[in-house]
C-alpha cells in the first residue's frame, strides 16, 4: 500500500475576523488561498474545495480557486471535495479540471459526487427526480472522457457525442475519485468504475462504515477493477489545546449543525451529543495530541490510505483557521505517522 496522505477540506465557509466581524466573500476566498498555501508550506498532502451555492459558503467553483492556489504553491495535491457532477456538463468537469492539472503540473484531483445538498440542481435547471439517473449517466461519460481518446456516447439528460474529441489533454491522465456518503449502491458504482472511493464520515462511530470498504474491495475483485487505497473526510478542529479548541469550535458547529438540521428535520444538537461525537464518534477536535490519536485510531481501523479533515467550522476566526492549518501540518500529521509506525 502506498504511504497514507492526509488532506484538508474546506467549503469556503465565511469566517470572521478577529474583531468578530464577517469577512466579505471575495476576502473569505482569498483567505482560504493564504490557507492553502501555508498547508502546502507545512507539510499537508492534499487539498479540497467543496462545491456549494447556499449563503453560509463562499467557494461555489472549487477549480476557480485552486487555480489561484496552483500559482502559489509547488508540492500539495489540489482538487474538489466534492464536485456536484449531476448538475454539471461532464465535457467541461474535465476540460477545467485539465486545465487546472496543467496550471499546477499534475497536481489536479476531482472528487465527483452526487451533492449533499440540492440547489444546484434548480439552479442549473435539473429536476431533482432525475437525481439518480443524471449521476449514473454523467460518470458513465465521464468515465470515457478520462481514456482522452475521442468519444461516442448517447444518454437521455445530455447531448450524444459522436467521434468527440475534448481538450486540453492531461500529460499523466486525470486523478479521479468518487465521494460516497452511505450507500452500498453508490459504493458498488464506484467499484464497478475502477475509482477510488472516498467515504464522508461526519457523523457516528467511524467503525460503522468498515462495511462499505469491504463492500468496495469486494466489489472491485467481482469486476476485475483496481482496489484504490480508500480516503475517508471527517470534521475537525485543531489547536493548542483541547479547551480550546473546544470551545471555538462548539457554538460555531451548533449554529451550522442547526442550520442543517432543521431543513433535514433533525431535533437541535446539544452539547451533551457534541462532546460524545468527540469522545466516541467522528469530530476530530482537540489539542494536536488528541486529534493525532483519534486520527491513528480511525486509520488503523478501517485501513485507508487517506485522512481529510474538513476544518473550516463556519464563521470560525481567521487567525484561529490559520492556527489550525499549521498544527494540523506541523504536529498531527507527523504524530499520526509515529504512532501507526511504533
């Protein structure tokens, strides 16, 4: 197995400065590329943007961004968290994610998902009862533009292709994985596909989805596909120490969890359930110690090869952000890896 990457995923949520004032969304954009920057600068592997269009998130085209990102970094891999395929053109998903590889020499990665949230559908002019066609249709084509040979291809929500041709063209071909919340069916596509899976564990114990990567490993043996090492992506939060970071990070994730939940019809979210996802479910909070340890424990558990923490906990201060970014680099990740070797 190749050595284990860990990564930082954000959505561009709007933090404040620290007087306590919102940043505009242009600054809280530019702020999340001096972030990325300085992951690159402390060690991190890889970076994603997730796709959004509600008021809460500044980054609704991930690839815009870390276009920027590309030009003031050299080493961290750089790419969506997830990119919302299913109201999206397959076509330009890749010719933007192309141009983005070729912007940063190969360092371009898309995670193509279906959306947690749905406003990009009406948005964009989907019907949401095509939710599960649009997404099978458009990763079969996508599928076929990464061989970056001309394409022949018909379905029924797109325009057919005949004899395509798509560029720009990659040197090293396009990394692609697919970002799966809880369902074995989209876990199987996955396989069936040849990706590699990346499993959204924001909520329980982690243990739980021990399943599905057997499931993803079985399934690609059945199909004779490449079984990728998995990434997992969980929330966190790292500072000094575990006071600390508890204490930035709650009230900032009650509003947003509330804000969630009651669109999703979930009872508001108390403290009490709080310090247990801390304690025994998948919140990575605390001093870099702590999260390092819980971390290691999740990894060697579910054996995968990829660790990305989404820390961006909404309108979370600047410099508390950047602190985190730097811990995160400078101490979890090293620790992580001294733990799993001794």
């Amino acid at each position: 197995m190749s050595e284990l990457a860990f990564g930082l995923d954000t959505f561009g949520d709007v933090p404040e400065d620290d007087s306590g004032r919102q940043l505009s969304y242009a600054r809280a954009i530019r702020q999340v590329v001096d972030e990325a920057v300085l992951a690159d600068q402390t060690g991190v592997d890889a970076l994603a943007l997730g796709e959004h269009h509600r008021p809460e998130y500044a980054i609704s085209t991930p690839e815009t961004v870390l276009a920027g990102i590309a030009t003031r970094t050299e080493r961290i891999r750089l790419g969506s968290g997830v990119t919302v395929l299913s109201s999206d053109d397959p076509v330009r998903v890749f010719q933007r994610f192309a141009t983005l590889d070729a912007l940063s020499n190969g360092r371009a990665e898309v995670i193509l998902g279906r959306g947690s949230f749905t406003e990009s559908f009406p948005l964009f002019g989907y019907d949401l009862a095509d939710y599960d066609v649009l997404f099978e249709e458009k990763i079969e084509l996508f599928a076929k533009l990464l061989e970056e040979k001309p394409v022949t291809w018909s379905g029924t929500k797109r325009a057919s292709l005949t004899d395509a041709d798509v560029f720009p063209k990659t040197e090293n071909g396009l990394t692609t994985w697919v970002g799966v919340g809880g369902s074995p069916q989209s876990v199987v596509r996955t396989a069936r596909y040849g990706f590699p899976l990346m499993i959204a564990i924001i909520g329980g114990s982690p243990t739980r989805f021990a399943p599905y990567i057997d499931l993803y490993r079985r399934a690609t043996e059945q199909f004779g596909t490449t079984a990728h090492p998995v990434g997992m992506h969980s929330p966190g939060f790292v500072a000094d120490t575990d006071e600390e970071a508890r204490e930035l990070h709650w009230p900032r994730y009650k509003v947003m969890r509330d804000r969630i939940g009651a669109l999703r019809g979930w009872p508001p979210v108390s403290r009490a359930e709080y310090e247990r996802e801390i304690e025994q479910g998948s919140l990575y909070i605390g001093s870099p110690d702590t999260v390092a340890r819980k971390i290691a424990g999740a990894v060697s558990g579910l054996g995968v090869g990829r660790f990305d923490m989404i820390y961006g906990a909404g309108t979370m201060p600047v410099s508390a952000r950047l602190r985190a970014v730097e811990l995160y680099g400078t101490k979890v990740i090293p620790m992580v890896r001294d733990i799993l070797a001794g």
